[in-house]
C-alpha cells in the first residue's frame, strides 16, 4: 500500500509540475488580448457589461499595464486552488485513503490545468465563489444573502457567469440552507425574493449594458487607459456591440466542424470512470428526497451549459467549466446525509493508477478546440 500510494502521490507531483510549466509558457508566450481590454472598460460610457472588474481597476491604476491580466488571473487561480485544498480537506481530508480522488479531481485537465490555458478570463472567479459556498457555514439567512449577492457580483463581471456558474452557486445555496434543514414561511420567502432579484440583476445586461458610443470613441478610450504597445483591438471590441444573435450564427457556422471532437471529449470522461462511479454510488446512498433535489439540480446546472453551447463556440472552455460544476456538485452531495459509507476509489487497482496517470500528465482539455 505505501508504494502504491508513492504513485499516487507522484501523479501530483507530476500534474503540479505541469502546471508551472503551462504557467512559465503563458508568460513568456501570450498576451492576453481580451482579457486584457476585459480591464480597460469602466463606465466612463455609463453603465457597460463586463466593466466591474475595469472600473475596480480604475479606481487604483489610470493606466493599465500588459501584465495585469497574468497577476489578477493568476491570483484568482491561486486564490482558488487554495480555497479548494480546504475544501478538499473539508470534505474527504488528506490521507492515503484519498489520494486517488485528489488526483481525479484536483489533478484532472478539466480543472485549475484548464483555468491556466484560460488565465485572464472570468471562469476560475466563479468556481472560487462556488467553492466559497461549499466552506462558508449554512447556519443563518446570512448565507443565503451571501450567495445571492456573489451571484450579482459574478454576473456584474461578466454576464455569462449567468449560465456558467451561478447556477452552481444557488444550487449549493438551496441545497445546503433550504432543502438539509426546516426553514421557515419568512426564510422561504426571502430566498424567493433575493432569487427574483438575482434574476433582475441578470436582466440588467441583456437590456442595458450596451456601448452607447460609436466604436471609434469607445476604442480611443480604452486606448487612453492602455500601456500596451499591442492596440490592434477592432475584433475584441465587437463583444461589447454585437447582439447575441451574431456570436450565434457564428457559433452555428463552425458547429458541424466541431462534431468531429466529440469522440475527444467522450475519451476525456472516460478517463474518469473511478470518479464518476464513485460520485454515482455517493448520490444513490442519499435520502430519496435529497437524492430527486440533487439530479434535478445537476440536470438544471447541465441545460444552462446547453444554452452556452447554443450561443457561444468556446467548447472544450465550456465543458471544462461543467465538468468543474459537477465536482463542487459531488462536494456538496458528500455534505448531505446517506444511508451508509460509500467506499473510495481503490488506491491498490492498476487500472485506476494507469488512468489516474494518464489524467494527471494531462496538460489541459482545451479553449475552442481540444488541447
């Protein structure tokens, strides 16, 4: 046992590394075009979507370097990784038992190794405030308010946090304070009411967050705020003028193209069997009422991925941030009462250590495309 869990332990080492290394080639490599116009936008215009995190930013900074959307992006993934260890500690603790599930979990390509590709981007924002969900203890209506305002808060960042993790979020927030305890008439009321503004919050963009100048003004500001030698920006403007409709037909263009990827990404589940089987066999243990609340939860979670792929062509980006969604998802299962102990994933079998390595060596599922 303790030389197989030496493999355990050195298929971290071994995805760890890989990491720095993603780390180290970003870095040297990549400048994070929209991401970094992402900081430039304020609402110097009026109210804009995806301007909170520009505008916080221009409280401190009047010009913006190339280089902060590594230090934000990577400080959110750092900020994450750690608020996940303590999950991870939270919810199954460290030991030989569960290296395994580290290494399926932590260690999967689908997760931080995927946030590193999309470093600069808002994704790994989401997953931190889920994870902050998952630790923060349900005990008062405060919690329900807490995740009702990060909801906002995520959405005011970028509206597509709408369907990408606020689902998750509110999800966890029912789970944990509505449906794994007796509340109140007052306490269901309240949630309904802050969920009817959280939806408010979501209507805000679609119908008011337009630029309400012309694009040439609009880039002479961003400009302004710039100290980037790279200003070739006329293509990653568009996001914040052209209406849904036409990232659609986009979407809808380069869609058949993308069928060709599907045995891909059916493999890198594949790769996860022990843990989907684990999760699976930890959601039939369950209460017969927690277990119909948490499939019609995921189910819920799922249709909003859907709606994602309808609208925007970031595939392999997209099913990474779901199947991230489902892993905080058997979190929060393993919070909730069973019947009986579900065993782990075996430590000691040789298939679960070659598919545990391969995920591990693993550097990432992709942004549009796998790898």
């Amino acid at each position: 046992m303790t030389n197989l869990y030496f493999h355990w332990r050195r298929l971290v080492a071994i995805s760890i590394a890989l990491m720095i290394g993603q780390i180290v080639y970003k870095l040297s490599r990549d400048f994070l075009s929209l991401p970094y116009i992402h900081l430039l936008v304020d609402f110097h215009f009026g109210f804009i979507r995806r301007a909170l995190v520009g505008a916080m930013m221009s409280l401190a900074l009047t010009k913006i370097p190339q280089w902060m959307p590594f230090a934000t992006g990577l400080t959110a993934i750092a900020i994450a990784f750690v608020l996940y260890l303590k999950l991870f500690q939270k919810t199954f603790g460290f030991s030989k038992g569960t290296a395994p599930l580290f290494v399926f979990l932590a260690c999967s390509p689908f997760f931080f190794k995927n946030f590193i590709l999309t470093v600069g981007y808002f994704d790994v924002i989401g997953c931190a405030f889920a994870i902050a969900m998952l630790l923060v203890p349900a005990r008062s209506f405060w919690f329900v308010v807490l995740g009702a305002t990060l909801s906002a808060l995520l959405i005011l960042i970028h509206n597509g946090q709408t369907l990408l993790f606020v689902p998750t979020i509110l999800f966890i927030v029912g789970m944990r304070y509505f449906v794994a305890k007796p509340v109140s008439r007052g306490e269901i009321a309240g949630g309904l009411a802050l969920l009817a503004l959280t939806a408010a919050v979501a209507a805000v963009p679609v119908f008011y967050g337009d630029v309400n100048v012309p694009k040439e003004e609009f880039l002479r500001y961003l400009q302004t705020r710039s100290l980037s030698a790279n200003k070739d920006w006329e293509q990653w403007i568009s996001v914040w003028y052209d209406a849904p409709s036409v990232g659609m037909h986009y979407t809808w263009d380069v869609a058949p193209r993308q069928l060709y990827y599907i045995p891909v990404y059916v493999v890198l589940l594949a790769l996860h069997a022990p843990l989907i089987k684990y999760f699976r066999n930890s959601i039939d243990v369950l209460t017969p009422l927690h277990r119909h609340f948490v499939l019609a939860g995921m189910t819920g979670i799922t249709l909003a991925y859907v709606v994602v792929f309808v609208i925007v062509s970031d595939y392999s980006r997209w099913l990474s941030d779901w199947v991230v969604c489902m892993m905080l998802v058997l979190h929060l299962v393993k919070q909730l009462p069973s019947a009986r102990t579900v065993p782990l994933i075996e430590s000691d079998n040789w298939r679960n250590i070659s598919l545990g390595f391969i995920v591990a060596i693993l550097p990432r599922v992709g942004g549009v495309t796998p790898f």
